[in-house]
C-alpha cells in the first residue's frame, strides 16, 4: 500500500475511537488519516427519527472534536455512501478506504456498493468486523438452523463465539491534509430542528452523547450501580440500569469493550447485565433473517389481526393522557427525555396494542421518532415481543393490568409522581389507580381513564380467539 497517500476511513455506527478496527487498521498501514461519515438515507431502511438524529449530531460533534484534537479531519458528505466515499477518495487522492463492516442488511448492502465502486479505481478498500459479537448467521443451533428462541441463542453465542479483546485507543496517529472545502459544515446536515418550539431541552438536560460520555456512563454503573442490577432493574423509580441503549446505538461504545470491561471489574456479577445486552445481538439476527421486521409480523398470521386504528385513542396515548399513571408517566418520560424505562415500555406497549388493539406498527413508529436509542433491530423486535408476534414473544393472551404493574414495579409511586405532576399528592395506595370518572373534581386535574381495563382485555382476547378460529 502507498504509505504517502491518504488512508480514508469511513465511520457510520461506530463514532469511537476505542476499539475501532478500521481506524486501527488504517493507522497500521503507515498512511496519513482522514475520516469521513456520510449521512445515507439507506443506513436504515428508513429515515432517522427526529431523537435520533438529534443524537447523531451531537455525537459528530464530539467525534470532530476528539479527531481534531490528534490533528485529524472528520469530513461529513450526505448522500449515498457509495457515491460520497468515492468521492472523496478522489478528492483526498486516497489509497485505501477502510471501514468496519455493517451490523443491519442496508449498511451490509451499503458494504457491497462501496466494494463493487472501489474495484473500479486503484483503491483498495479493507472492511473490518465490528459492531456485533458474532456474524448474523453464524450463530446456529445442532442442527444448523437459526435459533427463533433467546435463551438458547445465547447460550450458544456466549459460550462459543465469545468477543475479542477490544482494541485500544490508538496513542498516535498520523493526519492526512483534507482541503478544507471537502465536506459540509455539521449544521449543514440539518439533523437539528430548525422550527416550531424547541423539544430538545429536556434531551440535553439528560444525555451527553458521545464516546466520552457513553464510558462515564460504564464507569458509574460498574461504580456501584451494577449491585442492584438484578433485582432493581424492572423498578423505574430506581437508578439501576445503564443507560447505554444509545450509546451503543450509534457506536460510541462496542459490545466488545462492554463485555471485557464488566467481565473485569465485577466478574460474573455482570452475567446478567450482559445477557440483556445479548438482546441486541439476538435482535440483530434476526433483523438479517427478517429485513422488514419494523413493518412485518413475524408469525404471518398476524397480519389477518382484527385490530382498531384509532387515531384519539393513540394520539392520548402518544400525549401521555391516557388516565392510567404508569402508561402517562412513560410516555411523558418518553416525551421529555427521549428514552424510557425497559419494563415501562412494555407496560406501555402493552397497553397500546392489547387494550387500545392499535397495530403495534404504530406504536414502533412513534418510538422510532422519539427515542433516542431507537435502533432497527431492538425497536421493531420489542415491539413484536410485547404484541406477540416476534420471536420469543411474550404471548398475545399476557396482558398486563396497567395499575397492578404500577404497584408491583413503582410501590412508593416515585416514578409517577415525577412524571405526572398532576398525582404528586396523591398517597402511594392511590397514585396507581385512574381517577373517578364521575369526581368531577379529580377529573379537572387528571384525565379518566380512556378505556375500562377490564372490558378492554375481555375484548383483547375475544380478538385473539376470533384470529385463532379463522387460523
């Protein structure tokens, strides 16, 4: 390889540093650096949700910053990858493109594109493996079939195809000399809103994206938080979680370093937190089976579903004024954050799609809009989960009571209180429970409930059983 010209390396979801094959590659290679990220309509599948891309930006701001600091220029194109990396290849008269390999069918498409344009010039073009712990597919269980089932999935997947050690921080670093005219400016990707009233307050008041701060976030939770992961985890009005969903979302952080840096600091008390981030490789398996898995049920005969498209009953569940205060506490927190807690998510997904019957496509997409972690594998495949119709789904008939799951998982009701302003002195017997349609004095306060629970699982499983008789 011509170790004088420019060694371009193209970064997508992987907006790191640390544990970044191609970056180290390209390093190794003995050729000045430039990196380049394009913003691809076709990552995936569909456009970026406004929290996302909300993240995304300030992601490549702290990215820029981190590359600017070793005298290195991160160029940003829009447009297709495949197009905009040969681009500026020749801009920068590069040798040699390298990039990790994509983790969904599109960016794994995007792969073959850039591969079939670099064979026509005398680039050479070197893709590394990363963002998951074993290729989709490889994974197979005795009889070479794909597992449709998480438990022994990962099983087989923990034990044998563990992760490599993650690469370090390279501690030096040649930089190449970009023209300075060779990308767009970060605000030119329009990835900011640029009107209407400013939603992203209580994101910035929440999150710092980046690789600095996705270790802050591994390092606290290891710190101390990890003690009470097991027990504490399914209770949102306690910090026991990560956090790390976006993080690892857009790459700031790798499974591999996830994976090594637990393993090392708390031993096998990190085997379960582990095993929930199995989930996302899980997800991801099957996403490459199932590319229309945001859109498709996974059992077929779902799609006959007698659901009920009500545009009202969505739009309160989307507001957070349903009447219930575990589901308006979630969405509310979904609203003003851009994440949600794991087990209130299912509390509200359940709520949406059992006792409202609105096609669980919708509630997926409003979270592929709002969340900030919504990611193309774990959005669509929770939401098939809680519907009953993904793999390894929870079945249609469990329904979740709304107010029993309020006072199994939020006892004190902290959690409602915090996100529902309206409930703040109500006792931790009452919080959980809809007002009084008929305490007109309550109801100036708080919304009633929009649905009986009672009647709306009855008429749920009617649904379920209408659906099984013409199966």
């Amino acid at each position: 390889m011509n170790t004088h010209s420019p060694a371009l390396v193209w970064f997508r979801y992987d907006l790191r540093l640390d544990d970044h094959p191609a970056l180290v590659a390209a390093i190794e290679s003995g050729a000045p650096v430039a990196g380049v990220f394009v913003l691809d309509p076709d990552s995936d599948g569909r456009p970026l949700g406004a929290a996302s891309r909300w993240w995304l930006h300030h992601s490549l701001k702290s990215l820029t910053d981190q590359l600017a600091r070793l005298g290195v220029t991160l160029i940003l194109r829009q447009g297709h990858s495949a197009t905009e990396i040969m681009s500026v290849a020749k801009e920068l008269n590069a040798s040699a493109v390298f990039w990790n390999e994509g983790h969904t069918p599109w960016m794994t498409a995007q792969d073959h594109a850039v591969q079939e344009a670099l064979k026509s010039q005398p680039i050479q073009g070197v893709m590394t493996r990363s963002g998951l712990m074993a290729d989709p597919g490889a994974v197979r269980n005795k009889a070479g079939g794909r597992f449709r089932v998480f438990t022994p999935f990962w099983k087989t997947l923990s034990t044998l195809h563990p992760p490599h050690k993650p690469l370090d921080v390279p501690s030096q670093i040649r930089p190449a000399q970009a023209p300075p005219t060779s990308g767009s400016n970060l605000r030119d990707l329009g990835l900011l809103p640029t009107s209407g009233p400013d939603w992203t307050q209580g994101l910035r008041d929440t999150w710092e994206p980046g690789e600095d701060g996705a270790f802050q976030r591994l390092g606290h939770f290891l710190d101390g938080v990890i003690d009470d992961y097991a027990t504490g985890r399914d209770f949102p009005d306690r910090a026991a979680t990560s956090c790390l969903s976006a993080h690892l979302r857009f790459g700031e952080i790798s499974v591999r370093r996830i994976w090594d840096t637990t393993l090392g600091a708390v031993g096998e008390k990190g085997l379960k937190f582990l095993s929930e981030v199995g989930w996302r490789e899980f997800n991801h398996h099957i996403l490459f089976q199932h590319p229309s898995l945001h859109t498709e049920p996974l059992r077929p005969e779902f799609r006959r579903f007698p659901w009920q498209d009500d545009p009202k009953a969505f739009r309160l569940w989307c507001r957070g004024q349903t009447g219930y205060p575990i589901v308006d506490a979630g969405m509310r927190e979904l609203w003003h954050t851009g994440w949600m807690h794991n087990r209130v998510r299912m509390i509200v997904g359940s709520f949406l799609v059992k006792d409202l019957l609105v096609p669980w496509q919708k509630g997926e997409d409003w979270f592929w809009d709002t969340l900030v972690d919504a990611c193309p594998a774990n959005n669509p495949g929770n939401w098939q989960w809680v519907a009953g119709c993904g793999a390894d789904a929870a079945p249609f008939f469990r329904i979740f009571n709304p107010v029993l799951q309020g006072e199994k998982f939020d006892p004190a009701g902290a959690y409602v209180r915090r996100w529902v302003p309206e409930l703040r002195t109500r006792s931790a017997r009452s919080v959980q429970h809809p007002v009084d349609p008929d305490d007109l004095f309550a109801r100036s306060a708080y919304p009633p409930p929009i649905v009986n629970h009672g009647r709306a699982r009855d008429r749920a499983l009617a649904a379920l059983k209408a659906l099984d008789t013409a199966t």
